[in-house]
C-alpha cells in the first residue's frame, strides 16, 4: 500500500514537473469558460487587456476591479502532458476458449473474415451489457457455455470478458 503511494506521489510530481511553467494565462468567466481575447503572456497583461476593453466602455475603476464586477478570474493555462501510450491488447483468452473448441464451434458459420475470437469477446460484453446478438453468434456463445439460458454471462464468459477487457478495467482482471 505505502508503495502504491510513494509511485502515485512521484508521477504527481513528474507531472507537476513537466507542466512547470505556463504557456499563458486567460481571464476564465464567471460559467468556467476562457475568454481567449484576454490571453496574454502574463497574469498582468490579462488584467491590462481587460483594463483596456473595459476603459473603451467607459468603466472608471481599476483591471482587477472590472474582473471582480464581472465575476472573472485569471489562470494560468499549462500544456496538457501527453498521455503514455496503453497497451490495448486483451490478454489471451485461449485459456477459456480454446482454438480448437472456437474452431468448432465456428465451423460452418459465415463472418467473412472477421476474427472469430474478437467476435465472441464483442458478442459476451454485450450480452452482459444487455445487448440483443445475432442467431448463429448465440447459439455459438451457448454451445461453449459463456451464456446461460438466461442469455447473461456465465461464471466462464466473465471469466473471457475480464480477459478481453483487462486493458479498459480499473484494476485489471
């Protein structure tokens, strides 16, 4: 647990590290939204460009002051790090569908050329989402026990979707 902390904390400040300086700052509205035509390289040449509009509108008072009536604040914008690249590949499933039992069951069948086992892992997340599937792909879901006759998941087609899915799962399979 301590662990887990100490690489949550130090990713933070990798972060914190990469997004040290700003690359401008913005007057944001009172809704949340930047107002870009305010934007400038730092926190006084916004409060100045809000100064100057709202001079041209006959306002009497100071930047921050015109800010404050208006409900805006000014915030710094920072890069956006670039997310690591995630591995998207699902984890073999061949330990709950064997290639020769996928074989089988498809044999006969007409999915063009699509895979066969990536179809299966589509066809169980959406029974288990409540998704209506297609005859033949049913039936071949039955046949290799990842459905009941309730048409939800078994204990085994769990078993494929956690498997399949693991990469988008909290937590991994």
């Amino acid at each position: 647990m301590a662990s887990d902390i100490r690489a949550v904390l130090a990713r933070v400040q990798e972060l914190e590290a990469q997004q040290a300086a700003p690359l401008f700052y913005a007057a944001f509205g009172s809704s949340g939204a930047a107002l870009p035509q305010y934007s400038a390289s730092t926190e006084e040449g916004v409060i100045f460009n809000v100064l100057s509009v709202a001079r041209n509108e006959g306002f009497k008072g100071s930047g921050l002051d015109r800010l404050i009536e208006l409900g805006w604040v000014v915030r710094p914008v920072f890069r956006s790090p670039t997310p690591p690249a995630q591995d998207r590949k699902p984890l073999d499933t061949r330990p709950v569908v064997s290639d020769d039992e996928l074989e089988k069951a498809f044999a006969g069948t007409n999915f063009g050329g699509a895979d066969h086992r990536n179809e299966l892992h589509v066809a169980v997340l959406k029974k288990a989402s409540g998704y209506h599937c297609g005859h033949t792909i049913t039936t071949i879901m039955r046949e290799l026990r990842l459905i009941g006759a309730s048409n939800l998941p078994t204990k085994k087609g769990r078993k494929l979707i956690s498997l399949a899915y693991h990469s988008l799962m909290v937590g991994g399979p």
